[in-house]
C-alpha cells in the first residue's frame, strides 16, 4: 500500500489534471462568441494579470539569461494555449490531448534509458488509431494545431525546468504568464475585443483559476509528496481523462480506434516516464506544469 503522503500527492495530481480538462471542455462553449483563440486570449490575459499581483516578482533579482528563458517560457506557453484551442475546436478532447502528449513523450524518450524504440512504437500505433489516415476523414488543419501543441509542450517542459533550477517559488511563472498573456493579446486578441461582453470576461477569469492558478497549486503540492517519476507517470494518463471529460460534458463518444489510440499513447507515456525520469535537482522552482 501507497504512503499515505504519496496517495494525497496523486490525489492533488489526478485532480489538478481534472481542473485542466474540467477547464478545456468548458472553454469550447466560448468558442461560438470569440472563437478558440479568443479563449486562450482571455485565460491567457488573466492568468497573467492574477500570477503578476499575487506574486509581484523583482526583476532586479533576475539575471539576463533567466529573463530571457522566462520570456520564451511565456511565448511557448501562449503557442500551446493557442494551438491546442485551435485542436480542440476541430477534434475529440481525447484525440487533442493524446497527440498533444507526443510532445512530453518524445522529451521523455529522449532522456530514456530502456525502451527508446518500444515508446515510439506504440506512440506512432496509437496516432495512427486516433487518425485513421486509411478512412481519410480526419481534420488534417486540427492534427496539425495539436502536433504544433505538442511542439510548444516539449519547450514549455525544457525551459519550465531551467527557469524552476534558477528561480525558487513560483516568481518564474509570474513572469511568463504575463509574457504568455502579452503575446495571447497580440495574436488573438484583436479579433475578439470587439466581441467580448461582461459576462465573457468574467468568464474567462473563472476559467483563468481553472487553468493555471488551481492545478498549479495542486501540481507544487503533489511534487512534494511524489517522485518526479512517480508524477510523470501519473500525468501520462491525462489523455485518458481528457477521453472521459470529453465524454461526460461535451457528449464526444469515442469509437473503438479512439478507444484503442489513447490507450496506446499512455502506455508509451507511462512507460517513457518511468525509463526516462529527470534526476533530482537542488531548486526550489517549479515542475514542468503544463498551462493550457
């Protein structure tokens, strides 16, 4: 049986990978008054006002070269936001967030020490299930925004571990956010001013707490209790939850290929993870906490 700190440390996991998805399937009902991007703008934009006030970071206390890997941080995160949004609006959550998954998979395998061509394998079985190429109906543009998630999710890990060996607490994130809400406004938010109401950006306040502040907190919380192995193995099932949420609120009912995908995916996730988990470091800075 699980120590009773490593079975809270999953609990505040598994729920702050609910909040995630909880946060993404709820976002889609913006989608027909400001569009995919006009959402991710508005999470975006107001994380980054939240994150900026509750922590009020120093840059004085920053060196050049972690300023600059926070600013990228902030620019991967807005691609990531952006795209999957963009993913979600023409696939299944489940389908999404599987493909996007390649991208901390393939970060995994490349730090693996076993299995580095069995993870692949199964990976590219479980793409080829959720996309059915051979039927020709699948949403190439919506494939293409989630593989381009996926890319952003690799850097947002790489950059997420530097800025959190050289900075402690969460003063990292309180500078990429607001660079990650900059960006969201310049990109997407033209677009969508001219349709937003009251109600709207309330809303995406609500949905800025779902996604990053609570799962971020929970995330700081289970890193204490849990291995960075034992996490990561515990974050390869999102795509599975993202099936079930999908499901449960957006009424998207997997087929048999769907099914059969996301469970090949996070087999190769899990089994990435735990042949290729990062050594711990001396740092008080945060984990790879993803911030769609």
């Amino acid at each position: 049986m699980l120590p009773s700190s490593a079975r809270t440390g999953a609990s505040l996991a598994i729920a702050s990978m609910l909040c995630v998805q909880l946060g993404l399937a709820v976002s889609v009902g913006l989608f027909d008054e400001i569009g995919p991007g006009g959402a991710a703008f508005l999470r975006l934009a107001w994380a980054g006002v939240l994150l900026l006030v509750l922590v009020r970071p120093r840059l004085s206390a920053f060196s050049r070269s972690t300023l600059f890997a926070c600013a990228a941080l902030g620019v991967v995160t807005a691609g990531m936001t952006m795209m999957f949004m963009a993913a979600v609006a023409r696939l299944p959550m489940g389908t999404a967030s599987a493909l996007e998954f390649l991208g901390p998979l393939t970060v995994a395998v490349a730090r693996g020490s076993g299995g580095k061509r069995l993870w692949p394998v199964l990976a590219a079985v479980g793409v080829l299930l959720l996309t059915e190429p051979w039927r020709g109906g699948v949403d190439l543009v919506g494939v293409g925004y989630a593989l381009a998630s996926a890319v952003c999710w690799a850097g947002y890990i790489l950059l997420t571990q530097r800025v959190g060996d050289e900075v402690a607490g969460v003063r990292g994130l309180a500078v990429s956010m607001p660079v990650a809400g900059l960006v969201g406004t310049a990109v997407a938010g033209p677009a969508a001013f001219g349709h937003l109401t009251w109600p709207l950006v309330l809303a995406g306040l609500g949905l800025a707490l779902l996604v990053p502040v609570i799962p971020f907190s929970l995330e700081m919380l289970a890193l204490r209790r849990l291995t960075t192995s034992a996490f990561g193995t515990l974050m390869s099932v999102e795509p599975a939850l993202a099936l079930i949420i999908g499901l449960l609120v957006l009424h998207q009912i997997p087929d048999a290929g769907a099914l059969a995908g996301v469970a090949f995916v996070v087999v190769a996730g899990i089994g990435a993870e735990r042949t290729g988990a990062r050594e711990p470091v001396v740092s008080a800075g945060v984990g790879a906490v993803r911030q769609e």
